[in-house]
C-alpha cells in the first residue's frame, strides 16, 4: 500500500510573558510530534512573541494568519495550535469561535494539539472547547485581580509601580534593605524581582518649573502656561514642546504632593484607558520628598475647578458645528487659532480621533487634507526624535524653545540659535524621482540652519546639512544630495558632529564678511 501523502498545515504559536511551559520553542516542538503522529507537515509558521491573547490588536501573526485564509491560496488544509488558550483567552468566547470559524469556512481546519479531545465538531468536543475557552478568559480575570491586589498593597508600602516619573522626578532604585542603588534612566527597568522603586526630586532647573508652574497656576489657565513656558525657551521632557495637557498633568497630580499616588486610570483586561473617580485612587501620603506644599497644591486645584468638569459630548460638537459654520473647514490649527473652541487633545479624548469627531458634524476630510495630516503627525514624531538625540549629546551645550511650535535650538553662549528644518521626502509623479520639500520661514533665510532630510519611509533621516544663510525664498525642492543648495553647506557624518560643523561655519561667514573692503 502506497504511503499516505502528509497534508499540509501551518502553526499558530503564542507567547506572552506567563510560563516557561509556553516558549515558542516548547509549542513548535509539541505541534511537530502532533503533526508527526497525525500525518501533517509545517509548511509555514504564524507567532506572536510576547503578545496578550486578551485582544486580537497587534497580534500581528494571527492577524496575518486571518487574512491569509479569507483571502485564500495559502498552500495549507490545516491549523496547528498547541491549546485553546495559545489561539486566545478572548474575554468574550463568541470571539474565538469567530474566528475558528472563518478558517473552518474556508475549508482550513483547526487542530489543538495538547487538549485531550479532538476538534472533530462532535457534541462532547463542542462542549469542552466552549469550556476551554471560558476557562481561559477566566484565568485572564482572575490573574487581573491578583495583580491589582499585588501593586495595591505595594503603593501603600510607599513604592512607586509603574509608569515614568514625570517631569520633575526621577525613579531611584532601592534594594530590597532599602538603600538607594541608583537612578533608572528614561526606558530603565529594575532586574531584580525583590528591588523597589521610589521617586525623588529631578534635576534643578525642572524643579524650579514646576514651582514656577504651581506659581503661575494660581492666575492662569493651562494653555496659557503652556504658552508661556515654550515663550521662555523651557523644554519638556525628551524636547518636546509644552500644551495644555502637559501642564494640566503636572497641576493636577498629587505626587508632587510627595504622595505615592497609584489607580488614576484604569484599562483592565486590555479595555480602553478610562480616569477612575478619585475615591477609587490609591494613595500613601508623604512617602516622597515633595516639590510643592500641599496648601499650594489645594489653592491650585480651586482655582482650576471649573477647567475639571467635563464637557458633554453635545456641547463639544456643537461648539465644532459653530467653527465649520463660520470658517468653512476644520482642522487642528484652525481650532487652536480660535477663541472658546477647545483644544484638539479634547475631542480626541472625547471621540478616539479628530477625523471621527469631524465626521459626527457632517465634515469630511478629502484624501488631500488626510494626506497632509499624515505627513504633519509624522513630522512631529521626526522632531521629536531629532529634538531628543540632539538633547541626549549635548545637554549643557544646546538647548530647545519653540516659537509659534517651531524648535529652535539655543547655544550655549545664550546669544545664538539655530533653526531646525526637516525636509520631506517625495517622488515626482511622472518620472518617480527622489525629491525633499524645504519650506523655510522668511525670518530664517540669514540664519544657520540646521536642515534634516527625513528617508522615503518618514520614520527616519537620510541625511543632516548645516547652511549658513538659506537665501532661496521660503519654498524650494531639493533634487538629491549633491543639489547645489546643499553644496554651499556642510553635510554631518552624525548629529555628534553638529556644534563643531556649526561653529566652523558661522566663523567662515565672519571672516569671509571681514574680507570685504568698505564701500562694496
């Protein structure tokens, strides 16, 4: 008897950060001798390593497997699967059957291969994976409230449990005998299970800040602060530039307070982030060293009470109804530019997004206004990353303000700036050539530019120039690297190198200027 040809399947594998038992390594393992005792072959592998089964976003294995399967032509008849909790602990089981049955519709069938029954649609295997999956969306809520109970009774021992310091703290890491070992940088996590975390007081100049923050909160708005601060040339952190929900997380929060305060928010079960009410906050009173008084902290808090009640979503969109009316359009900077509009961060709160808020009046965005509201939010995270690798190797030499959201860099000597112009990569629509986009500001065009060439992608640069003088007009297309305007300046090999190449050229511009006779 000729031997049966192996059916060809692929293999879903899961891991998030739960049991060794669970490692990529140990499922594929498992599946190959299932698929060696069963007449299966792996022609191809689906893993999402480190991920949460609780939801199918940014599950991107599964997600691909999913999309493979409706769209057909995948090359395989079967889905390996080492558990029923491996393909999810969906907190909602009609969700993993959803999906199991968009691949059982497509003829695709679905093999777990450490249950002891077999998916073969029987009564009793119906029932026990209907079980299965109830079972593991509950193991997911149980362990949810084992950790909440876990980090509550931390806080309340005065240790800090997550999240960043804020600005004007920093995270000290303590030994399990309570000595400070060090201070955990930006992305820094302690290695030790038995170490704690507390928060002390940051450097001196964010210190003084958030004083001057409190200070001013007493007659001001949030906005307004804002306005103020990036007016002063005070960055936040990482460079990036103050707004209104900056300053209010500041104002607001009682850890400056020296109060380890802990449950502001909650996103249990990988739900959307909600803000819990207050009684329902965790909090131990001076644990840390404070920044501000708690009388300070009250007197601000009044004087912000009416700036905390929320604003129905009705009224949100009827004050967007009255801008349309009146301007035509809608867009962040004509909401900013207005008078008793709210900011834009508000209905993003309120709505998931401004292009959902625009669309509940009636407002479109055309593919033209969606494409330059992509390309502005890539650009500020490129100037966000620029503002804090140039802040991280030169940070008592070079640092940011913002004029009208524009970063400018100060110098050391407090005398000199240096606008900063980030250049869109494009192709042109005919031939498809590489082209950037320099739009410089009239105000700029005698000044020392630094010019930063982002890549086709815009998740990155290709480039860095330093030109003494952009005397071009404000709009200008850059044809490639050996482009004539660039050719007048002086291309870094690194962002290391930009104080020395900045200041070689503002001399050369100074002698070349102290060569010409008078009278020419």
């Amino acid at each position: 008897m000729p031997p049966t040809t192996p059916v060809p399947a692929a293999q879903y594998l899961r891991m998030s950060t739960e049991h060794q038992q669970y490692s990529l390594d140990n499922q594929a393992e498992a599946i190959q001798r299932y698929a060696e005792g069963n007449g299966f072959v792996v022609v191809k592998t689906y893993a999402d390593a480190g991920k949460s089964g609780l939801v199918l976003k940014r599950r991107t294995g599964l997600t691909q497997l999913l999309q493979d399967v409706v769209s057909g032509g995948q090359g395989y008849r079967a889905i390996l699967v080492y558990d029923v909790s491996r393909w999810g602990r969906f907190q909602d089981a009609d969700e993993a059957a959803h999906y199991e049955f968009l691949c059982k519709r497509a003829g695709i069938h679905v093999h777990y291969c450490a249950e002891p029954f077999a998916n073969d649609d029987t009564i009793s295997s119906s029932i026990l994976k209907a079980l299965k999956r109830s079972m593991a969306a509950e193991y997911s809520r149980e362990l949810g409230v084992k950790v909440y109970a876990g980090k509550k009774r931390v806080v309340q021992l005065g240790f800090r449990v997550g999240g960043e310091a804020g600005y004007g703290l920093r995270r000290m890491l303590l030994s399990a005998d309570g000595k400070r070992k060090q201070k955990l940088a930006h992305g820094e996590r302690k290695s030790l299970l038995t170490d704690r975390v507390i928060l002390v007081p940051g450097p001196k100049r964010e210190v003084e800040c958030v004083r001057l923050m409190f200070r001013m909160g007493l007659r001001k708005c949030y906005r307004a602060i804002a306005d103020e601060l990036n007016a002063r040339g005070i960055p936040h952190l990482r460079g990036k530039p103050w707004n209104g929900d900056r300053v209010h997380s500041v104002l607001t929060n009682p850890k400056y307070t020296g109060c380890n305060v802990w449950g502001r928010t909650s996103a249990k079960l990988r739900s959307r982030q909600r803000r819990t009410e207050r009684e329902r906050w965790v909090l131990s009173p001076t644990t840390f060293e404070p920044l501000i008084d708690q009388r300070t902290f009250d007197r601000v808090q009044a004087a912000h009470y009416n700036h905390r009640i929320p604003i129905p979503d009705a009224v949100l969109l009827e004050k967007l109804r009255g801008v349309l009316a009146s301007v035509g359009k809608l867009s962040a900077p004509i909401m900013r530019r207005l008078p008793g509009v709210p900011d834009p961060t508000t209905y993003i709160h309120h709505f998931g997004s401004l292009r959902r808020a625009f669309e509940l009046v009636g407002y479109r965005l055309t593919s033209r206004e969606f494409g330059i509201s992509e390309q502005l939010r890539r650009r500020r995270q490129l100037q966000e990353i620029l503002i804090a690798q140039i802040g991280s190797l030169f940070p008592d030499q070079i640092r940011v303000r913002f004029e009208r959201n524009r970063p400018m860099f100060i110098l050391e000597d407090g005398a000199s700036t240096m606008p900063m112009t980030i250049c869109q990569c494009y192709r042109t629509r005919v031939q498809r050539l590489l082209r950037w986009a320099l739009r410089v500001p009239f105000v700029d065009q005698h000044r020392t530019t630094l010019i930063c060439l982002s890549n086709e992608t815009g998740d990155g640069f290709e480039g860095f120039y330093i030109l003494h003088g952009v005397e071009i007009g404000t709009r200008y297309n850059i044809t490639e690297e050996k482009d004539p305007l660039l050719q007048r300046g002086q291309r870094l090999n690194g962002l290391a190198d930009l104080r020395t190449v900045q200041q070689s050229l503002v001399q050369g511009a100074e002698q070349s200027a102290e060569s010409v006779p008078p009278g020419i």
